[in-house]
C-alpha cells in the first residue's frame, strides 16, 4: 500500500515539474484546488473541525445511577488532500487528529475508466454498508448518526470494484475488506465480503427536492475465534 502511493505520488511529482509553472491554476472551491491547464492534474486540500460542548443538569434523583458532567471536545478535526492524475488515476488522504491522537481515516488510491468494472479502489475507505455511514459527517442532519449505525461498517482496509449507470442514479459496489479497527494495520485471518446496489427512482428538483432512495447491502463476515462487540463510545 505504501509502495503503491508512492509510485503514485512520484508520478505525479514528475509529471507536474514537466509542465510550465504558468500552466497551473489556484483557486477557492470548498476547500483549496489546483489543476493544470490541460486538466491533466488536479489536487484539492480542505479538512473540517467539528467542536462540541454539553451543559448539563440532572434531577437529584438521578445523581446516584449516572454522573453527568459538563464537557467539551473536538470531535473531529480532520485535514485531507486528493486529486486526480491523468484524469484516470484519483487519490485521497485524510487524517484526523481529534481525542489528542492521529487517526488515518482515507487513504486510497482509485482506477477510473475500467471496462464493465467501472471503477477499482483500494485502500483505506468506507465499506459500501449502510447509507447513514456513507454519508459524509459534513451532511446529516443530527449532531451524530442514529444509534443503529453501529451495526454499520466504517472504514476499513481492501479493495472495491463499482460503478454507476442511468446519469448515476443507479449504483453498484463489491468489495473485500479486511477489519483494521481504524489502525491502518490487519493481522489475523478475519474478512469480510460486502456488496451495495442503490437507486433513485425519483429524484426531482425544479421545484424542491423530491427524491427516492432505495439501497441493499450484503456482507459476509469472517471472524474466526475473535470476539465482535458493539457498542457506541
């Protein structure tokens, strides 16, 4: 994996000095973007801070099985980077530094253009599982996901074919992952096998937002003697 963003990145390196300084352009899109004149090469670099702050007060009655506490922490603060090189060669880098620690979030490299397969990923990524996980933190509509999203998968590492037909509106996934629990790391012989197949029967917008989504997923789980729990932190 490491060899493979190198080579990438080197590639890139080299085919960026080629070009004439002038034949680069900067500019200000959600997040800062740089592209070549021919479209060739394109980078974006942004991130996110996510702050939270509770105040709380309980009855007296309470005190005695749970202690509330005001708090505050970052729960996310994330810088990233990604891009494309040669229009079919797209990468993406993500790290989070929230709870005082550093976390590798993304970190893949992606193959676009590929006959019948569309697309290959592979990496570090979200697993195709559940529309309340793929959707970015940026864009749902309360503070965090529902509970239930921890029966959900997140980002792990392996590797994804998939595409989209019908002016996207029809999506496929499949993929084959191993659980790294976040730590860019995998030992053992645990696997998983997951597929998602999406679609938007309805999806109108002229006169406000009208939309359909219909999703279904499939995983294979592999987990040897080790032991699964799940829980919310």
């Amino acid at each position: 994996m490491r060899k493979l963003l190198f080579i990438v990145l080197m590639c890139a390196f080299w085919g960026a000095a080629a070009q004439e300084k002038n034949n680069f352009n900067a500019y200000w899109e959600n997040g800062l973007k740089v592209e070549s004149a021919d479209k060739n090469f394109r980078v974006k670099m942004g991130g996110r801070i996510q702050y939270d702050v509770m105040f709380i007060k309980q009855d007296d009655s309470l005190d005695q099985h749970f202690q509330a506490e005001d708090g505050a922490e970052f729960r996310r603060a994330r810088l990233y980077t990604s891009g494309t090189i040669y229009k079919n060669i797209k990468f993406k880098l993500q790290v989070d530094f929230a709870l005082n620690r550093v976390v590798i979030k993304d970190a893949y490299i992606q193959l676009t253009n590929i006959p019948v397969a569309g697309n290959l990923r592979v990496g570090q990524f979200k697993e195709p599982f559940g529309m309340e996980m793929l959707s970015s933190s940026n864009f749902i509509t309360m503070m965090e996901r529902p509970l239930a999203n921890q029966f959900d998968f997140d980002r792990k590492l392996g590797f994804m074919i998939f595409n989209q037909h019908f002016k996207k509106r029809l999506s496929w996934y499949a993929g084959f992952f191993y659980p790294d629990t976040n730590l860019g790391k995998h030992a053992g012989n645990s696997r998983q096998a997951t597929a998602r197949l999406s679609g938007l029967p309805v999806y109108k917008v002229d006169d406000g937002y009208t939309v359909l989504h219909l999703g279904l997923g499939y995983s294979y789980e592999y987990w040897g003697n080790q032991k699964l729990v799940y829980g919310v932190r």
